[in-house]
C-alpha cells in the first residue's frame, strides 16, 4: 500500500549516496518484494511461554517486522496458539480437564503476555476456530482430490489398555539418529530429526508407559520422496548462503539423507477432522494444521482490515519470512514448503531465519522440570522491564548456536550498557539543556566534528542492512554504537567546562547530541519500542519514518524538549537473587 520502490527501500536509498557497502544483489532482490507476510511459529496452547521461546521464534520476527513498518512497507505479521495435537490433549489427560478448557486457558494466557512484551502481532489468532478448520479441511481436500496423498493400510503402534494408537507425543522412545532417549514418535528434540514411531527404539507409550502393540490403521501419507529433487533445486541450489548455515545444513542433511513418506493423519478425536466420509475418527496431522494456521490468520486478519488474504500468500511479489526455534525447521523448510508447492496456488518462504536454543544457567531449558523463566512471571516480578528483556534476549539471541541465559548476565547488561551507556548519554544530554538553555534546543553548526556525523549518517544504514540478514545481535550492537559515540563525543568536548569560556561552542555540541539521542529513538526503535518511544517523548518529536534516522535535523533549534525522566533503573543484587532462587526453588518443588 505504500510502498514506492524509489523511497521504500533503505538500501536502494543510501546505495546511491554513499559507497556501494550493500551489494546490488541485495537491493535487486529485495526491489521484487511489494509486500510482506512474516510469521511465528504458533505456540503450543498447553503452557505459559517461557523466554526460550521468545528469544527462538518472536522478539526477532517483532524486530524485523518493526523495522518493515518503520519503512513504510505493507507488512502483515500473524501467529496464533496451536491448539491441537497430542501435546494439548496429553496435557488435558494429565490435568484431568479437557482439551478445549486447556486451549482457553492458554491461549488467552499466551496472547496477553505476548502483547505486555511488546509482541506487536498484527493478528494473534487460534487453530481451534471455524475459519480454521475450514481454511485446513479444504486444503486438504485439494491435495486429495489432485492426487497428491497416497492412501496406506499399515501396521502402527497401539496401546492396548487405553484403547488408542500412539503417535507424535503418545510415544516415546530412543533416537535412532543420535541415541537420545526421549524422542518423540514424530520427532527428536535434541537433534531436530523428523521420525516416525516405527523408527524409534525401544518405542513405549507416553500415556500408560507400557510398550505397545501393533494394530493396522489406514491413513493418508504425503510421498516426500517425490519432491527430494525439487527440495534440491529450490533449497540447496536456490537458497545457497543465503539462508542461515544452521537451516541450510540440516536441510542438507535430510534431503541428502532421503526423505519417507510421512502420515498426514491421525486416530485422535481432537483436532481438524478429515473431510472424507471413509476417515471417520480420524484428524489431520497437527504439523499439517499448524502452518495452514498462518493462511487462515492471514485470512481473518484480511477480513478484519477489508484487505484480500490472496494478495499475501498467492502473489510473487510477496516476501513471506517464517521465524522459528531450530526443532521446527524440518515443518517449515520441508514439510510446509512440500505441502505448499504440491497445492500449487501458493507462494513459498523466501527465508526460514530459525535460532537455536536458549539455555537458562548453563541448563537445558525444560518445562517438564519447570527449569525455565516464564515470561508472564517476569513481567509481573519486573514490571516495566520489557524492554530490558528484549535488550537481554537480543544480546544473547541463539542466532548460530546454543546461548545462556543468567540473571547475573541479565543485571551487568542491564547496569553496565543500558544505565551506563544508553541511559547515560540520554540522560546527560537532556539533563544539560535543561540545565543551560531551559530545555529549548539552541542553535549550531557540526563543522567540526565530520567524524561523529559521518558515523551517525552510518550506523542506521549498517543497523538495516544487519536486520535485512537477520543479524539481529549485530544490529543491536550497531545501535549501541550510537549511544557510545554520544557518551564519547560528550566526554571528548567537555561540555560542562567549556559552558563558560566558550558558549557558543556547547550549543554546537548540545545540537549534535540531541540530534544522536534523537537517531537513537529511531535506530533501536525495532529492538526497544517503549524505551524509545519515551525518548521521543523526553525529545519532543514525533518520528515515524526510518528515512530520517542518519539525518542531523531529526529535533530542531528553538523546540522544547519535554520532561525529562530516567530510561533504565540499576538493578540491585537482591533483586536478581530473588529470581535466581525462585528458579532454583520450582524446579526443586517439581522434581
Ligand atoms: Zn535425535
């Protein structure tokens, strides 16, 4: 909607202005795109969230999409609870309930904390409404009639005391890839392997624990093998260096290593019924439901806002990005992607930017030993601190490997960089126009100082080109940068003993650090959108474009600044040990 191609487009703009840093590629491919449609991975509705999840699959894609919206560009961002499949109706066997009471529960859990963190979806929705079962049973239907499915009477695990056939999560069992002792009948966490429970060892039952039977059942398979060459083709020739080593390589991995036909069904009573008179008692698979969930958010969004859902999944010129955590690349890179394609109507991910795990002092994090931090409790222990997680999770974001996550890392970034940097300079600068001119800006000239401009001119444009490659840290780091350079321009100039010899001068320097903290409330608004939305209210000035950031008249002479508060607070020792043995403490409880 408005996008132009002359103005939308940081790259293009800053390419012809300055040296070519960002290679023509680049702008080219990204010239292609009129709109964006970026996802999340839906989380499971049987839990609260924990920031493993946050730093896997949300603060990134909120980054990138803030970052979308701040040029303009018409970008829709959706995601919603996933509310079917074993790990929901498990949970509801374990809480004696039901499963639509477990999805209420959680699903209205999920949605506000993700909206008190400042995830700002464009629609959070739910796999268990009408318009998405609906939007997946006709999916299916298309795939069935093109022929696409094959249909298979085999033998599958059974559980002959609780009369049911075990599949996904009703059955565990040893890694035949990697020998870990807990994979799942669909999948292994640890080494992200998509499985089938006839390929698990020693295979056992989740709900009874007993080893099961084996039974003949009917369902509907997709044949993967007959897309190994088209996955070469698209994936390993046509996404080469460009998407992520971690993403690549496992695709890699599973192509080379031959894909097996997988089960699109299953014998459960909870979930999208199959739309076929002859599958009676049986519902689709919940990684084919869960992606389609992002079509049928889209559509409901598009409903919400008069706008075609159309446009956004069946248009090339879309970019469609999946932010995931790295045990769902095989469903998002493969599966989907497979499903997509044999559809034939839709558009196929561009990139599928997955993170790694997040660890939580030195551990694994684990929700069955409740060793995590939940992100509904840190809001409510740390209120107003959002932004000091976003900066935390950023920092340490699992973008190539594994991170840690301690409350002791938590406090010195919050103490030693957002007080003593950010917060610093910010405040220095607005505490000394007050202090000198009565919060009116003054006047002035930057003549002298050609290396700090050039740098604040720089640093949007490395920040964007950061976030345009999903290096997100980088880009955070780049932001930071501007704040350094204003906490050493200020300590270089001295302003506060200049004031008397040379006034004139420290109306030049107090310009030029209000015009970087005022690049700062554009810069890092992607990474920090309260904090810097207050700067911009301590500023005075409304800023809504990133076109302006790297610009030196973002706040002008004569204006007043408004009130003037601090940004971050220290965080104190016994604050963080509150958090540290509160997590010690659950986890004991539990176990
Ligand atoms: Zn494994």
């Amino acid at each position: 909607m408005f996008y132009t191609f002359a103005k939308g487009s940081i790259f293009a703009l800053f390419y012809y202005d300055s040296p070519p840093r960002f290679s023509a590629v680049m702008i080219d491919k990204d010239k292609k795109f009129k709109r964006y449609l970026i996802t999340s991975a839906l989380p499971y509705a049987n839990g609260p969230l924990h920031i493993g999840q946050i730093a896997g699959a949300y603060l990134t894609a909120d980054i990138y999409t803030r970052f979308l919206r701040l040029q303009g560009k018409d970008v829709v961002f959706v995601c919603g609870s996933d509310e079917h499949g074993a790990a929901i109706t498990l949970r509801a066997k374990k809480d004696k309930t039901s499963p639509q009471e477990i999805v209420d529960t959680y699903h209205s859990i999920i949605e506000q904390s993700f909206k008190d963190f400042g995830i700002e979806f464009d629609i959070y929705h739910r796999t268990s409404s009408k318009l998405h079962h609906e939007t997946a049973a006709d999916f299916f239907t298309v795939l069935h009639e093109s022929g696409k499915f094959e249909q298979k009477t085999k033998e599958q695990y059974y559980d002959d005391e609780h009369n049911q056939f075990l599949a996904d999560r009703y059955i565990m069992g040893t890694c035949p890839k990697c020998d870990y002792d807990a994979a799942y009948g669909d999948q292994c966490e640890k080494c992200g392997s998509a499985l089938s429970p006839r390929e698990l060892i020693n295979p056992k039952s989740t709900i009874s624990g007993n080893v099961p039977v084996l039974k003949e059942t009917t369902h509907w398979y997709l044949p993967m093998g007959d897309y190994e060459a088209w996955l070469k083709e698209w994936i390993l020739d046509g996404h080469k260096g460009d998407w992520k080593s971690n993403v690549y390589g496992q695709c890699k991995s599973w192509i080379e290593g031959g894909l097996k036909s997988r089960a699109m069904t299953r014998d459960l009573d909870w979930g999208v019924k199959v739309p076929l008179e002859e599958a009676e008692g049986k519902v689709l698979y919940v990684w084919l439901d869960a992606p389609i969930g992002y079509i049928s958010a889209t559509k409901q969004w598009a409903k919400d806002h008069g706008k075609n859902w159309e446009d956004y999944w069946k248009s090339d010129d879309t970019k469609l990005v999946h932010f995931i955590g790295k045990d769902n690349i095989v469903f998002h890179a493969i599966i989907f992607p497979i499903l997509l394609h044999a559809h034939g109507e839709y558009i196929l991910p561009d990139n599928v930017p997955a993170n790694e795990f997040l660890n939580i002092e030195y551990q694994k994090i684990s929700t069955s030993r409740n060793w995590a931090v939940w992100l509904h409790e840190y809001l409510e222990d740390l209120p107003n601190k959002q932004d000091v997680l976003r900066y935390v999770l950023c920092s340490i974001a699992p973008e190539t490997k594994d991170s840690e996550f301690t409350w002791k890392d938590f406090q010195a970034r919050n103490n030693n960089e957002l007080v003593a940097i950010l917060g610093n300079f910010v405040n220095r600068t607005l505490v000394l126009t007050q202090k000198y001119y009565d919060g009116v800006v003054p006047n002035g000239t930057f003549e002298e100082w050609p290396e700090v401009t050039k740098r604040i001119e720089e640093i949007p444009e490395e920040i964007a080109a950061s976030i345009e490659q999903y290096r997100f840290r980088e880009g955070l780091a780049k932001g930071m940068e501007l704040a350094r350079l204003g906490n050493q321009f200020l300590a270089e100039t001295e302003p506060w003993k200049l004031q008397k010899t040379d006034p004139e001068k420290v109306q030049s320097i107090m310009l030029l650090a209000l015009q970087i903290a005022a690049n700062i409330s554009i810069a890092m608004n992607p990474f920090l959108p309260a904090t810097c939305k207050k700067l911009a209210q301590m500023l005075n000035i409304e800023l809504s474009n990133w076109e302006q950031a790297g610009t030196l008249n973002l706040i002008e002479a004569g204006q007043s600044i408004g009130e003037v508060s601090l940004l971050f607070e220290k965080l104190e020792d016994e604050v963080i040990d509150v958090q540290i043995e509160k997590l010690q403490k659950k986890a004991q409880v539990h176990s």
